[in-house]
C-alpha cells in the first residue's frame, strides 16, 4: 500500500470515523461475521473500534461485509473512497435496497447478483471492474456530483478494482480500489472509445441519473463522440 494511500485512511479514520467505518445495528452478528473476518489476519493492529477499520489499513482497498444467507445485508464496512454512496445509509440494509437508487439495476441483474452470493465458493476470490467519470482524483466522493468543473478535457476515468471472495458460508467479503485515468487519454485507444459509448447507450434513466444527471451524461458522449468522428481533414485525404 503506497504511502498516500495510507495517509488518506488514517486522516479519514482519525477525523471522521463514523463517516467512514460502520457495522450493523445488530450487535451479535456483527461480532460473529467480524470474528470470521478476523480468522484472515489474526495479528492486525487493534488501532480503531471496530475490526473492519483495523484491517482496511492493512491493504489499499475498502471492505465490505455481506450476509450471504437471507436478503444479503451489509454487515460491516470501512470506505474511504466511495464513489457517489454514503456508508452510513447503507449499513444494515439488505443489497436490494442498497441498489435502490438505480431501480433498474435490481430488475437488469438483482437476481443473478443474489444467486452469485448465495453459491459462491468458498474461499475463491472474484474480480470485477466498475468506473465512473469524475472531474478530479480525490477518493472520497459520498454524494453525487452534478456541478462537474471544466470540461471532460479535464475529467478522470475511475476504474474501480472490486474482488468478491466467501470467507465463510455465511459471509463474503466485498474489496474496492479505485484507479484514476485521464478521460483524454482515452483518444488513443479506438476500441475503448466505442465501448464506452456502446456502455452509455444502453443507459437508462435510472442510471443516467445516478452517473451524474443527463447534463453530464450528454457532455461525456459528444466528447468521446467527436473524438471517434473523421475530422475534416481526414475526410479530405
């Protein structure tokens, strides 16, 4: 873990811990999954209140405890870089409603997102890739950004690394680990230009909103639009 990285968990963790580090209400499961995530590194540093903060700073990425039994609630969490979410609305809810915000994402893929928790194997972790268009590299975004400063010449690409693994067959443990890429580098790179706008197209309104209203959505579009169009000198030759 780079020291930068280090240094913005402690800052946060130490200034506003209950903006960051959460467990559920129900105060014996949260002993129970967290005493599971404790079998993992049993040697970590007893530094902040709850176990989850404790071993965040051990590894660059944000924790997420999740029933897999039931309807799948947060358990336990410690982020410091999220990306249009607030822990302390999410804590204790079960993942559906957690996604509530895009309704649409709970018909496209709610149900497969459940069956994946419910079956996955012990111990074998998964990796996905989701991103996000910010106009700056700060990692800590808990709101929704709809006054986007400059241009998308001026914007970041956020990759987020997330990796899924069952430590128990009652928990898994959901990692996060944001990355941040220029949007205009995305110029040299055809393929992904298309993709991206293939991924945008496919929005819907639910989720054009939670990307950051259509103002934004439309701005990211024509900039990667006329990045891919002929310019007239090349129509010329």
């Amino acid at each position: 873990m780079t020291a930068d990285i280090v240094a913005h968990k402690r800052h946060l963790l130490d200034t506003c811990y209950s903006e960051i580090a959460a467990v559920t209400d129900d105060l014996e499961l949260a002993m129970t999954a967290q005493q599971a995530l404790a079998s993992l590194r049993p040697d970590v540093a007893n530094t902040y209140p709850d176990l989850i903060a404790n071993l965040a700073m051990q590894v660059p990425d944000d924790l997420c405890l999740i029933q897999t039994t039931g309807s799948q609630r947060l358990i336990a969490a410690c982020i410091c870089s999220p990306s249009y979410w607030d822990v302390r609305t999410k804590i204790g809810r079960p993942l559906r409603a957690i996604h509530q915000p895009v309704e649409s994402m709970n018909v496209k893929i709610g149900d497969t997102i459940e069956r994946f928790i419910q079956n996955a194997p012990l111990m074998q972790p998964f990796e996905r890739r989701n991103w996000f268009i910010h106009d700056d590299t700060q990692r800590f975004h808990n709101e929704p950004d709809t006054t986007m400063k400059n241009g998308p010449e001026r914007w970041f690409i956020r990759s987020e690394r997330e990796t899924l693994c069952r430590i128990h067959k009652d928990y898994l443990l959901f990692t996060i680990n944001p990355r941040f890429q220029p949007l205009p580098d995305i110029a040299n790179y055809p393929e992904a230009q298309q993709d991206l706008l293939t991924t945008m197209a496919s929005f819907d309104k639910d989720e054009i909103e939670y990307f950051g209203g259509l103002k934004k959505y439309t701005k990211v579009r024509t900039y990667i639009d006329n990045l891919s169009s002929p310019t007239q000198f090349d129509r010329l030759c």
